[in-house]
C-alpha cells in the first residue's frame, strides 16, 4: 500500500502533468513552436519521473481510486493533444498540397522568366 508520502508525492506529480499538458495545448493553439519544443523535452522528463515512480507501486494505483481516476485523465488529456496536433498536420499537408496543385497550375501555360520560347506564334481565332 502507498504511505501518504508516496501518495501525496504521486498526486504532485500527477497535477504538474496536468498543468504542462494545458500549456503544451495553449502553446499549440497560439502556434508558439518553439516554446512548445521546450515544453515538450519539460514534459518529457515529468514523464519519466511518473513512470519511474508508478513502476513499483502500479497495483496499489490502481487500487486507489483518486489517483487512477487521476491518471485516466492525464491520458485523456494526452490523447486529446495528440488529436489536436494531428489535425493540425492534415490541416497544414491538404493546405501544401493545394499550394503545389495552385503552383502546377499557374505553371502550365505561365514560363518562369522566359525559359521557354514558342517556335510558333498563338492567335485567336
């Protein structure tokens, strides 16, 4: 069973991922790359304290109802950033593609700086 140390260590631990999860999504909606970067690698080493901790005491966790309930939001909360910037990135590749089918197009009868010379005169008739 966790001591209360353990307990309250976990909770602390839990509620600092919570907060860096909400920065991380604020920081993606405002578009802030590079912070989110920084917040990222943050993250990262949060998680791994987690992980580190919970390893041992993963079937008490789950015997604590608090702290599970507290975890399953945590990886919600995750999932819904991970969504987020999915979306964004479909977002952005249907955004690239319609920029390259827009450039292809304004290619096809539009030379760049006169690389191509017609050997015969177009009129309208």
């Amino acid at each position: 069973m966790l001591s209360i140390n353990d307990f309250n260590h976990l909770k602390l631990l839990y509620e600092q991922f919570l907060k860096m999860n909400s920065h991380i999504r604020s920081l993606i909606e405002k578009g802030d790359w590079e912070a989110v970067d920084i917040a990222i690698q943050e993250k990262e080493v949060l998680q791994r304290r987690i992980l580190s901790f919970e390893k041992p005491h993963i079937d008490d966790i789950k015997k604590i109802k608090e702290l599970y309930n507290f975890r399953m939001k945590l990886i919600k909360l995750e999932n819904e950033n991970i969504e987020l910037v999915k979306s964004l990135r479909e977002n952005i590749l249907k955004e690239i593609s319609n920029v390259k089918m827009a450039k292809k197009i304004l290619n096809t009868y539009e030379p760049a700086s006169n690389k191509i010379v017609s050997t015969f005169e177009v009129t309208n008739e």
